[in-house]
C-alpha cells in the first residue's frame, strides 16, 4: 500500500470502556440496530486506526490482520462498527476480506482505479464535461515532462523506450496504439518522481478509458505522435527539462486542436461513474 504516515488523529473510543462500561458483545443491541452520524463517525476512526497500524507494522499485501474478536476488542467498539470500517478499506483497496475458516481481512493493494472512480464519481455529480480532464492534462503535463527530465531512472527510460516501440509496431492498430499512447503519457507521470502526479494522470486517463469513448487518430496524426514522443523521450534522457516542457505543452496543444476539430462532441460530453477497469 502508499506508504502514508500521516497522523489520522485516531482515537480508540470517545469514552475508554471501563469496568463498569465494557465493551459491547455480540448480544449488545447496537450490533444490528441502525446507527447514526456518531456510529459512522466512529467506523470512520476505526478505519484510520486499522491504515496507520498497517503502515505503522510495514505490513506488506497479504498479510493477515487480527481475527474480528480481537480487533472489537483492541478498538472498544460494536462488531457492526468494526465490519463497517473493514468494508469501508475493501471498497478503498486497503484490503480484502477472505470468507471460510482461516480467513477474514487481509492487506490488499490499492490501485488507482480507486482514486480513478472517486474521481469520477464526483465529477458526475459536478455535471463535469470532458473538455474539463482535458484542461488538466494541458496545466499539468508540461511540468511533469520537466520533472521527469530532472527524475527519470533508467527503469524509466527502459519503458519509455518500449513504449515508443510498441507504438511504432502499432500503426493503425488503433486500440493497441490508444492504449500504448496514454500508458506513455503514464510512465511520463511516474518518472516525475511525484507519486501525486502518477497517481492523479493515471487516475484520468482510467475515467477516459471507461467512458467507452472512441476516438479515431488518422495514420498521419499516428506517426506525428510517435516521432513528437521520441524527440519527447530524446529531451527526458538528455535531462533536458526545458526542452521536455516545451515539446509537451506543444504537443498538448496540437492534440487538443485535433480533438477539438475531429471529435468536438466527445470534449462536452459528461463525464459519468462507470466500472474503473485498469486496462491490463
């Protein structure tokens, strides 16, 4: 998982349980009673609690946690309020919860198609046009180009390289060469040495991806890209960040001319909440 150590500010209970307060058992009405703002205020600190422990202990994918009778009672609540905590970080990624003897929550991994269908989803509820994730990717990406210029490791360049590779075998091969193209703009973002960026460009090109948008780069327009990333990977390697940024916010502003010209319907179409895939 991220490695975010940030304080959540988790508190075991509002009031410790004391002997003359224990901790509610399976039997306690509030197991199964509708809970209100407090009960969710509560498996919200619960989850907290559970993240830094996971981060606290470096606890890798997989690993398992406490079974629930120990967990209720390290964190003083209802076992409703520990379940909805623990479904909570599924629904996050944080974890999976393994049904059957022996099983029960295990550290999973998240995955940018979380942040992806957040992201999404409220963009949605902003009544979001597409034409919006395109204006971030033109503020964004420039710097991002210069910092990858500064930040790259040769692992980097390596998929960089491949990429431009695949690409070049894929002309006209439109599905592969869309897939390729964003995966490119996607190593660029990682190689900015920001996790921040990787995540939030990965993140909108998933939105992009789910949307069941087609759109119909000309063969012509293929090999523009193909020769404007080369010279792209070409300033990175060099540690040229100058350079870098400008070959990017040049290319930007080509490609969403051509959108803009060839696909004007897709850039005010509304964005919705769609199933995230990760592409693979």
């Amino acid at each position: 998982m991220p490695d975010d150590k940030q304080d959540a500010n988790f508190e075991m209970t509002d009031s410790p349980p004391t002997a003359s307060s224990p901790a509610p058992s399976d039997s306690d009405d509030s197991l199964t009673k509708p809970r209100g703002r407090r009960g969710r205020k509560m498996a919200i600190r619960v989850a907290q609690g559970i993240v830094r422990e996971i981060a606290e202990n470096s606890m890798a994918p997989g690993a398992k946690l406490p079974p629930e009778h120990e967990m209720v009672e390290r964190y003083g609540v209802a076992r409703a309020t520990l379940r909805e905590a623990l479904r909570f970080l599924e629904l996050q990624g944080v974890l999976t919860i393994k049904p059957g003897p022996g099983g029960g929550p295990v550290v999973g991994e998240p995955h940018t198609r979380n942040l992806a269908s957040t992201l999404a989803l409220m963009l949605q509820f902003m009544d979001a046009p597409f034409r919006s994730l395109l204006e971030l990717r033109q503020d964004l990406s420039p710097g991002m180009a210069a910092r990858a210029a500064k930040n790259a490791t040769e692992d980097d360049l390596r998929l960089m390289r491949d990429c431009i590779s695949k690409l070049e075998k894929n002309v006209g091969d439109l599905p592969i060469y869309i897939y390729e193209t964003r995966k490119f703009h996607d190593l660029i973002a990682w190689a900015s040495g920001n996790p921040a960026i990787g995540l939030l460009v990965t993140s909108v090109h998933l939105v992009t991806n789910s949307s069941g948008i087609g759109l119909n780069y000309s063969e012509r327009e293929q090999q523009y890209q193909i020769n404007t990333y080369q010279r792209l990977y070409d300033a990175i390697k060099a540690r040229d960040a100058e350079t870098a940024q400008q070959i990017m916010d040049e290319f930007l502003g080509r490609s969403d001319a051509y959108l803009a010209k060839r696909h004007p319907e897709v850039l005010e179409r509304r964005i919705v909440w769609e199933n995230i895939d990760n592409g693979d």
